[in-house]
C-alpha cells in the first residue's frame, strides 16, 4: 500500500461520533470505511441539540449542513430568569454570531443533526454500515496487526482486521474497557449525581396560549434556574417544537444499575421537582402526556490516560463524555472525527509506515485533549453557578448577572458569556490540525503511542451485547 487513501478505517457507532467520523474519512476520499452500531438503525432520542458555530463549520465543509439549516433556529439571544419568579436575571443578546464566526448558533432536532450526517454518509460509495453488530471485543491493538470481533444480533460472530480502529461508541465504550484493560489501568464511568428530564411540546399544545406561543416563536434559548436546577428551552423543527431539557439531582437512577441511562420518569415526581418554579414553567411540565416523561442519567468519566493504543483511537463521549451544560458534547465528537481524518491523511509514509500511523493517532490527542477537557471543565463550572442555593455565593452570582446587564461586565454562566462563546465558537479544528501537525508529530518518539504493551488481547465485556434501540445522547 502506498496510498493513505486504501486504509481499512472501521468505526464502532453510529451516534454523532461515528457518523461524523465515516464522513470524515469518506471526504477525505478513504475508499474503505465500515461503520458497526449495535442498534439496528438509526433510532432517534426525541429530543433536540445545540448546534454551536464550532461543529456548524464543520458540517459545512461536509457539505450537509443545508439540509440541517433547513429546519433550524438561529438563536439571537439568550436569557436567564429565576425558576421561582421568572425574574430576568441576565439577558445576552447575540445578533451577530453568524458575522463574527462566520456561522450561527442553532438549535435543531437530533434526529435532524443525525439524519444530515447519515444522508451525507450514503452518498459515500466508501461507506458501509453494519447495523445489528456489536464490537465484542478487541483481539490485537497491535502493533502488528488490530483485530476485533463482531457479534451480529442474529448470526455468527466474525474477526476483522483493520487498519485503523475508532471508538465511537460513547460513554459505555466496550473500545475503551478493552484499552484501559489492555494497559492495566483502572478508570471508570462516573456519576455526576445528576439527571434530565427531556420534553418536547408541539405547537398545537402551546398555541392557544399567548404567552407559550411567544416563548415558542421568539429566537431565544431561555434557562430557569434554582438551587440545584434548572431548565433549558428553546425552540426546534422550524418552530413546530418547544424543546425542554432539565437538570436535577439523581433520584432514581442512584439505586439503578449501571447499565441504566434512560428511564420513564414519573409525571408527579418531576412536578414535584419543579414544584417551587412559576406559572409558566408549570403550564408546560403539565403538558407533558402523563407516561411520556423521560428521564436521562448524566455520567461522566474518571480523566483517561490516554485515549490511543496502537491503530485505535477513541471519539466523542467514550474519552470525555460531558454534563450538557455547554451545549459542546456532540461539537466535541464531530470535533474529534474532523481531526482524526486529517492527522491520519498527514501521516508520512501513504499508510505502509505504521509507526507513523501510530503517531499521528498520538497527535490527534495532543490537538484534542486539552481543549475537550477545559470545555468538559466549563460545563461542570457552569452547573455549580446555576444551581446556587440560597446564600452568599448567590448573591454574588445574581450581582454579576445585574452589573453584566447594566454594564457588560463579564457573565457568570459561561454558555451565556460572550468572552466563552467567542473561545468555542471561533475554533477551527481542522485548520489547527493542518497548522500544528508537523511540529506535534516532530514531538513524539517511536511508540509514543503505547503500543509496545499492546500485544495482549483486550476482549470487552459486558456492553457489546446491549440490545441499544436509540442512536446519540
Ligand atoms: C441532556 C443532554 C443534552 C445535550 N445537549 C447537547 C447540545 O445541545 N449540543 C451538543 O453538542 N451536545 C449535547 N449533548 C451531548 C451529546 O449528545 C453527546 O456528547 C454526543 O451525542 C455523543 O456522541 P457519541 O457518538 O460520542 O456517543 P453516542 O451518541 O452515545 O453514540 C455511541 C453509539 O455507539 C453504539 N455502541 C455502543 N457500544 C457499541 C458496541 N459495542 N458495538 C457497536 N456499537 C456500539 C451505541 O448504540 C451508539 O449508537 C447533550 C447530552 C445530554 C445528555
């Protein structure tokens, strides 16, 4: 082989990470791309996303934000207000994001995110999905060969040999439990102690009230916030749906296996929750369809050692999965994917070296881990501000909502602040890759990538088998 474009690229999911990773590596004309999701298609959590400027750039230059665009909101402001009396305690107009960073915030459907990357990933003539087949384990990372097996739900598990092995198979990661086994560290998935309940309400529910109708036509992502709670709302699919999504303390996942993630929460326990929040927050939990309301674990993950082993690399949510409040998790993966496929595309040799194979991996983290792991930071930062009880760190907060509202001073939330957003969203991964590749690479040594240990067999356990029905967060 003497052309980097003849690699076996094999992708474990298909949520936003694989997705964006099969379309990464397809654009950059790898003629063979296989993706492997558990699910048996592409099944939509009902639910909605952020799409910040940063992953908007991205899906540009792929060539399917258009269709994403389409059924869109561009949000043009942001407004915090107290749970308990509705009370605008800061309100951030953003006009210009388009201008500034060359693409706007939106907000969309997941299923309108998912549904673009998957429509653009079969125009690709290299890609195929193998749905119903689950990664089972990991036989070799290397440095010989990579070798993993795949059980298909109905039939007889196979190996596959690869050149490139990516884990994008989020939070539960059957690649990283290989990884971490095979290099004999012990890192596990985290609680954060905190839950969401996800609601969507169509416009036909909120129409006949004048107030709801304004929330629903208005460009604003607006936030609720309480001690240990709050709520996010904005607007998706061309206005047809008010997205919900809330933040809580676990209840009922604490006791829960560790498998569980999503459950159907009880309609009186999250009125409950929300009990001491004003009129209208309470108009809109109540007409959540009783038996409807679902409830979502938040996990996170103990910081990863590294997050490549020999040809294997892992993406998105299975090295720095995120509490949501950044709205960047899903940016993150399709991030990551942008990046993976350049760095290897850089690697000297045209794919026959594969110690230069192994250090570009090694680049790829170098560009991504510092940056994933401060927004990963923000989002916990941004948590503990909101969910302030009563005392004196909230009253400062709530002091620095005022002085930023009458005086621009800095914002305290950092979705919310523009010196934030202007770090995320001017961010332009692929062009960092491009910059920075040849003076990381020159960095590393033979084998900085671990694979010297790597020989061992590293089968995962446990999850390979999960019977998942919904694709992405
Ligand atoms: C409440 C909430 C709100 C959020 N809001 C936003 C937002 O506004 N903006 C944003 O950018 N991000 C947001 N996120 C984060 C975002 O949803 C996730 O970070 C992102 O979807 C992770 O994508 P992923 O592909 O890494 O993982 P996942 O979406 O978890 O995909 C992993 C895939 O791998 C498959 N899989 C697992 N194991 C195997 C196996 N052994 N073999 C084969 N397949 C396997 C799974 O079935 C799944 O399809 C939010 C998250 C939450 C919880």
């Amino acid at each position: 082989m003497s052309d980097y474009r003849d690699l076996r690229i094999s992708v474990i999911g298909a949520g936003m990470g694989g997705l964006a990773c099969a379309l990464a590596f397809a654009k950059k004309g790898f003629k063979h791309v296989d993706v492997y999701e558990t699910a048996s298609n592409l099944g939509f959590v009902g639910a909605g996303i952020q799409l910040a400027p940063n992953m908007v750039r991205v899906l540009d230059r792929w060539g399917c934000w258009e269709s994403i665009a389409a059924e869109a909101t561009n949000i043009r402001s942001s407004s915090i207000r107290e749970g308990a009396t509705n009370r605008e305690l800061v309100h951030v107009e953003m006009p210009d994001i388009a201008e500034k960073y060359g693409y706007p915030h939106c907000t969309g459907h997941r299923a309108s995110l998912a549904g673009g990357l998957y429509e653009g990933c079969k125009k690709e003539p290299a890609i195929t999905f193998h749905f119903s087949s689950s990664l089972a384990g990991v036989t070799s990372f290397g440095p010989d060969k990579t070798v993993f097996t795949v059980q298909p739900r109905n039939a007889e598990a196979y190996e596959v040999e690869t050149d490139i092995l990516l884990g994008a198979d989020g939070i539960k990661s059957a690649v990283r439990t290989a990884m971490l086994r095979v290099l004999n560290v012990e890192a596990d998935v985290e609680d954060t102690g905190q839950a969401a309940y996800r609601i969507m309400l169509s416009r036909s529910q909120m129409e006949h009230d004048p107030e709801l109708l304004a929330l629903l036509d208005a460009d604003c992502a607006l936030r609720w916030i309480g001690a240990k709670r709050h709520i996010v709302a904005y607007p998706i699919s061309n206005k047809t749906i008010y997205n919900i999504s809330t933040c809580q303390p676990d209840v009922n996942f604490a006791a829960a296996p560790g498998a569980t993630y999503t459950t159907r929460g009880s309609k009186p326990a999250m009125l409950k929750v929300y009990a001491d929040f004003g009129p209208t927050v309470q108009k809109m939990l109540n007409m959540v369809p009783e038996g409807e309301v679902c409830e979502w674990k938040l996990r996170s993950h103990s910081p990863l050692p590294t997050w490549i082993l020999g040809a294997a690399a892992l993406v998105g949510d299975a090295c720095h999965p995120t509490l949501p409040h950044l709205s960047q998790g899903a940016a993150m993966a399709i991030e990551d994917a942008a990046v993976l496929a350049e760095v290897v595309s850089s690697a000297p040799g045209g794919g026959d070296d594969r110690e230069a194979l192994f250090k570009a991996l090694k680049v790829y983290e170098l560009l991504r881990k510092d940056r994933t792991t401060l927004l990963v930071d923000l989002a916990a930062e941004s948590a503990r501000t909101l969910h302030l009880g009563e005392g004196k760190a909230k009253e400062e907060r709530d002091r620095q909502f005022l002085n930023a509202k009458k005086r621009g001073t800095p914002i305290p939330d950092k979705w919310a602040s523009p010196e934030v957003q202007h770090m995320i969203y001017s961010y332009d991964c692929v062009q960092e890759a491009r910059d920075k590749f040849d003076e990381l690479y020159a960095t590393l040594a033979d084998g900085a990538n671990g694979h010297a240990n790597s020989g061992s067999n590293g089968h995962a356990n446990g999850y390979a088998n999960g019977n998942a029905t919904e694709v992405a967060a």
